[in-house]
C-alpha cells in the first residue's frame, strides 16, 4: 500500500470519525443541561468539513502518484 492510499484511507477514517463525534453531540445535547455536546457536535462536524476540504486539496496535489 502506497503512502497516498493510506494518506486517503486514514483522512476517509477520520472524516467518519468526526461525522459520528458530530451526530453523538447533537443527540446527546438534548439530555443534557450542559451546552458541551452541542459544543462537541459542532467541532465534530466542523472538522469533518476542513478534512473533506483538506482531502480534496491533498488529492489535487498528489494526483500525478499513483496508488500502488
């Protein structure tokens, strides 16, 4: 496996990593009096945004490596 393909496989990862942290905040701000889940939530879909963004950009830049 070449350093791209586990380059996208781990941004792939972590980009589902932070849509669960996500929809766990927004689900758990409901039971909760504390404003920290919602707070969770978003940084967690947040940061999904900026790694499809970062993903995107790094498959541009990497395009003329293959992935073997």
């Amino acid at each position: 496996m070449s350093l791209k393909a586990f380059h996208v496989f781990f941004v792939a990862i972590a980009i589902l990593m932070c849509i669960s942290l996500g929809i766990w905040g927004i689900r758990s701000a409901g039971s909760d009096v504390s404003s920290l889940p919602m707070a969770m939530g978003a940084a967690g879909f947040a940061g999904a945004l900026i790694l499809v963004i970062y993903g995107a950009w790094m498959l541009k830049k990497l395009k003329r490596f293959s992935y073997v």
